[in-house]
C-alpha cells in the first residue's frame, strides 16, 4: 500500500493511539508490540520498529527507497483492566491487517473504541458481588459477605472520586485502603457477629493489581526485561501502599476498641 509522507505520520498517530489504548486496557507489552508491528507491516512498510515500555512507545517506520518515520508518545496512564475494549482493538487491528482500511475510517474506529469505556454500573456491581463473594469464600459467613458487599461498593465510589483527581495510584490506594481498614474495623468492633479479618481479606482483593502484576511477570519471562520490572515494581508499590494503609487502619481500630 502506497502512502503519501503525510499519510505516513497519520499512520503512526494513529498506530500510538492504538497502543496507547491497548496499555490502558491492560494489554501486555508483548501484545503492544506485535499488534503495531503487524498494523505497519500491513500498511506497506518494509519494517516496523516498535519500542514500548508502561511510560512509552516509539515507533519507526521503514518505506522501501524512502526516509524512515519517527514518532514518540509518552504515555501518562496507570493502565486498566477492560478486556471489552481490548477484543474491539483486537478486532480492528486484524481488519487492517486482513485489508488495510482507510486512515480516516481508522481514526474514527479508534475514537469509537476510546470512547466506549464499560459502564460504571458494571464496575460498581462487580465491586459489590466481588467484595462479598470472596469474604464468604475465605471463610466468613453470609452476614461477612452482606458486609463485604457494602464496602465492595464504598471502594468502588472512592476509586472513582479519587480517579477524578490527579493522585497517583499509590497514594491513592493508600487512600482508599486506609479509609476502608478504618470502616470495616470500626462497624466490625460494633457488631460482634461480623469477622473483621474475613471481611477486609475479601475487600481487598479488589484493589490487588493481579493482571498487571502478572504481565508484569510474564513480560519478564518472555524477554522484555526492562517493561516487565517497571511494572512489577510498579505494582509491588502499589500492594504495599494498599498493606500500609489496612495496618495503619488496623493500629487505629486497636487503640479505639
């Protein structure tokens, strides 16, 4: 496929956009690299180098009896789990590859894809059976999983208020499990038949970085050594921000009851 020098750039704009995406949905950085790699393939270059990290990609692309194409982005997002908007990235970039589609209408698909980010509904009601599925299945009973419930949603509302404010991850999981320690601990010490070690343990499950951590890992093993030990130390970050908020937490509810 022939492109113009402006249509080169275009390209790579929207190939970062497309990697972007897929590293806030939580894609691993293997799966970044093949996907723009193959998308560049397909739209006529000779060679495509692609060069991603969780806070960068940088791409070159090679036309035969031409200058290469250089583009950089910084990346600024944490990174996500949403596997929906993953499968639409997923699809679009094997239509360009199966036949490349026009760069206008591949702007416009990934406009879509970036603004189709699943309901808060979702989020929040996956928060509640999440938070009160695991109390009861480490051992609480129904009571400890109607309580889990209930802060499974108090999470959820407090990730999305903090997530609207320019906190980073790690003070604002310290944040939330902080004031979720102090929650469960204080109604715990006020209702006896609640088991306050069962309740927080499935709560905070829910703020556990496991995808990220485990691309992180495989990442590692794969050959991406530098992409995988950022993110895993990334999230080793994260869950101790999470374990010093619930002990603080903890320490507190001890000198209350």
């Amino acid at each position: 496929m022939e492109l113009t020098r402006y249509q080169q750039y275009y390209l790579l704009d929207c190939m970062l956009e497309m990697g972007e995406l897929l590293l806030d949905c939580g894609a691993e950085i293997s799966r970044v690299e093949d996907t723009l790699t193959r998308v560049g393939t397909a739209y006529g270059a000779k060679r495509t180098d692609v060069f991603v990290i969780p806070s960068l990609i940088s791409i070159t692309l090679n036309y035969p009896e031409k200058e290469p194409v250089t583009e950089t982005r910084r990346i600024h997002s944490t990174g996500g789990t949403d596997f929906y908007r993953m499968e639409k990235l997923n699809s679009l970039s094997r239509d360009c590859c199966r036949e490349p589609i026009d760069l206008k209408e591949l702007r416009a698909r990934l406009d879509h894809v970036a603004a189709g980010k699943k309901p808060f509904s979702v989020v929040f009601w996956g928060s509640v059976l999440g938070g009160g599925g695991f109390a009861v299945f480490f051992g609480g009973t129904l009571l400890d999983g109607l309580a889990g419930a209930i802060f499974g949603a108090g999470i959820c509302l407090l990730q999305y208020a903090l997530g609207r404010t320019e906190l980073n991850p790690v003070a604002s999981n310290l944040i939330v499990s902080l004031l979720t320690g102090l929650a469960i601990g204080i109604v715990a010490g006020l209702i006896p038949a609640l088991h306050m070690d069962k309740i927080m343990i499935g709560d905070i499950m829910l703020m556990i970085p496991g995808l990220a951590m485990t691309n992180a890992l495989r990442n590692i093993l794969v050959g991406n050594t530098i992409s995988g030990t950022m993110r895993l130390a990334e999230c080793l970050t994260w869950a101790g921000a999470l374990a010093g908020g619930f002990m603080v937490a903890l320490a507190l509810v001890d000198r209350i009851f």
